[in-house]
C-alpha cells in the first residue's frame, strides 16, 4: 500500500477571511480556482459537515469525500472516500485504498493585510509532484478571484 504524507501551501490573500472562504466554496469561482487541476472541475454536495461532496471533472470522473470539519471562515476539513470513474464509486482498488482516509485541510487566519489560507493535503509519492506542481497554481488563482473588485 503506498504510503500517504502531508504537505502544506500557503497562500497570502488581500482579503478579508469571509470573502476567501465564501469564494473558495462558491459554486461559480470554485470552477475557476479548480482550473488549475481539470478545466471545468465543479462539486456536488454539500460542504456541510458529515455530508458527503463529489468533486469532478467535466466527464464525471472525480473523487467523492466526506466534509470532516466546517467551521465557517476558520477552517474545512475534508477525509476523502474514493474515486468515481464511469459513473461507479470505487473504493475497493489499490488507489482508492491507499487515498481513503486522506485529509485535505483548510486553515483560515486573518492577517494585518487580509487573509492567510493554509492548505494542508495528504497525498501518495505518486501524486506528490503533480499536487505540488499544482496547487500553488490553483491557490493562485483563487487569490486573484479574491482580490477582485
């Protein structure tokens, strides 16, 4: 079973704590921010805690999670369930296995200049480059919807 490790990113944001984290789960600007990942990336769920979330890419192939931990303009926490290919919920394969139970946390602090958004992510070596090479992007992006007039 691959071995899982925490990574974090961190992203200074001129922006109040509310504006960052309504616009990081916002429907509309969550598909922008996500293009970092999948062109055209959006949810299904609810970010409410104990519900459960798809996240997708436009053909419907994705990951579905469980929101862990919602505390509105503090923190998200995210425990991931599995992968969805064609339709189907898999958490019986290798991958799903070895990504089950992993964590994607998101820490909200105001700051003298706005906001600092800590994003903490539990990835496998196979993923590591990718989400490193990617979330900056992502985080980026997000920064930029939220320093918009």
């Amino acid at each position: 079973m691959p071995s899982v490790k925490r990574i974090p990113f961190t992203e200074n944001i001129a922006a109040p704590v509310q504006r960052v984290f309504d616009l990081m789960i916002d429907p509309m600007s969550y598909k922008t921010w996500t293009s970092a990942f999948t062109e055209g990336c959006y949810f299904e769920g609810s970010w409410a805690r104990g519900k459960k979330i798809k996240f997708l890419a436009p053909s419907g192939d994705g990951m579905f999670a469980e929101i862990a931990e919602h505390r509105p303009n503090e923190f998200i926490s995210i425990r991931h369930l599995g992968f969805i290919a064609n339709g189907v919920e898999d958490t019986e394969s290798e991958a799903a296995r070895s990504w089950a139970s992993a964590y994607e946390n998101y820490t909200f602090q105001a700051s003298s200049t706005g906001t600092t958004l800590i994003v903490d992510l539990d990835v496998t070596d196979e993923l590591e480059a990718y989400m490193v090479g990617t979330w900056p992007k992502a985080l980026k992006k997000l920064k930029a919807i939220c320093e918009a007039e």
